[in-house]
C-alpha cells in the first residue's frame, strides 16, 4: 500500500515522494495528486505507459470532504448531485513511447456524487457499448467526467481520447479508499470518405487506470480544512 500524505498548508506537499498519492485542501478546493497503474481492456493493446501521474481538482462544498456532507439519495431515487463544473485535470498521457518525455494534458471536467444502493450501472464507451472489464469502483463515489483530447495525424487520422475518474468511498463516505480512471481511445484510420462509398469505423482502445492506498479518513481532513475561529478580546 502507499503512504498518504494529509496537508492543508502548500509548502508540506513538497515533501511528498514520486509514489505518493497526496490528498490536500486549499481553501474551498480539494486537490488529489497520484499515480495510476494501467492495464489494457478486453481486446486493447497494452498501454506504452504502465504508470503515469494526474493531478484532480474539485470544490470542498458538496463532497465528501465537506464536513456538513450527508450523502444523496440512490440514483435511481434521485439524479447524482454536480458539484462543480469546468474542473481542473491533469494527467501524464499513457500513451507515447515510453523512453521520451511524458506528454501532459490539461483538460475541464465536470464532478458528481454518486450513492448506488441498487445495482450499479456500468461504465460505457462513447458508443454507449460496456467497457469490458469494468474499472475499480465502490457503490459510493465521486465521478470526474467530460475529458475528451483530440489529436489529428497524417492524412487527417485522428484519435479522440476521453476519460472518467472515480474516488472511492466506502458505504458512509468516511474513507477514501483508491481513484480509479478509464481511458477510452477512438482512432479513426485514414481511408475513404463516405462520398467515396464508405466511411472508416471508429476503433476503440480501452486502458484502466488505478490508485490504491492506504484509506484517507476523510472527516479528519475535513476538520483541519476549516477556519480556526479567532477568540473574542478580552
């Protein structure tokens, strides 16, 4: 298991190794910094990349890290509540050759909380089919969606890469217990266009990402995260 370090003063996280996994408040925002281990889904090529570092970004208020959070309805009772949208993401790209330089990038996402007390709907690619396996995840999460990365090559073929991430709760919400990610490529092969009769099928490369570490007790962050009240004067 990692070490976790718990900081709420920016300076501490200078401290934190490579393989630290870092939970921290600043101010109104939770930040989570790490490294994912990859494995290729069913039928997908493996990553070039077996490990790479990301960096997620959410709003204190609403989360678990909120120390007046009480947990949302079942889904099906009630749509996952957002808590904030145009997120901060930042990830190692796990794809690339694997003795040059790691390709970051940035993208803007959108942050829910998920309470499934019913069975639990899987997770999808952009064409509605399952992601087979399915990644890590707890019935208690919260969800990062909505990064998508479009990069153009020769003769205009393009892969779109999107993304989801998962912070892992146990059933009270009191743990954080691992993040988890999938990467969903489609790569459109140049080849003729549908005025010359038919058009290229997308093809799909699945990678899942994950962070296991020792469990963060979440209340404990949330009460170092809030102001200290200033005595009254004598």
């Amino acid at each position: 298991m990692k070490a976790i370090v718990n900081s709420i003063v920016l300076s501490l996280l200078a401290t934190a190794a490579s393989a630290t996994t870092t939970v921290s408040i600043h101010g109104s925002t939770v930040r989570v910094s790490g490294e994912f281990t990859w494995t290729p889904g069913q039928d997908s090529t493996d990553p070039a990349r077996p490990s790479t570092r990301y960096t997620l970004e959410f709003p204190v208020a609403g989360s678990p890290f909120d120390a007046d959070f009480s947990p949302p309805s079942d889904v099906r009772d009630q749509a996952p509540p957002t808590i904030g949208r145009d997120l901060s993401v930042t990830i190692d790209n796990p794809r690339g050759d694997p003795r040059g330089r790691a390709i970051e990038r940035s993208g803007r996402m959108a942050a829910q909380v998920f309470n499934w007390e019913t069975p639990r709907d899987p997770i999808l690619r952009p064409d509605d089919g399952v992601i087979t396996p399915q990644p890590v995840m707890t019935d208690q999460y919260l969800g990062l969606s909505g990064f998508r990365h479009e990069t153009v090559g020769e003769d205009d073929a393009r892969d779109i890469t999107y993304m989801h991430f998962f912070l892992n709760f146990d059933e009270s919400y009191s743990r954080l217990l691992s993040v988890s990610a999938t990467q969903v490529i489609d790569s459109s092969p140049a080849g003729p266009t549908p005025e010359e009769g038919y058009a290229a099928m997308p093809h799909f490369q699945v990678a899942l990402g994950l962070d296991e570490f020792d469990p963060v007790d979440v209340s404990d962050l949330a009460r170092q995260s809030e102001t200290p009240k200033t005595p009254a004067p004598p």
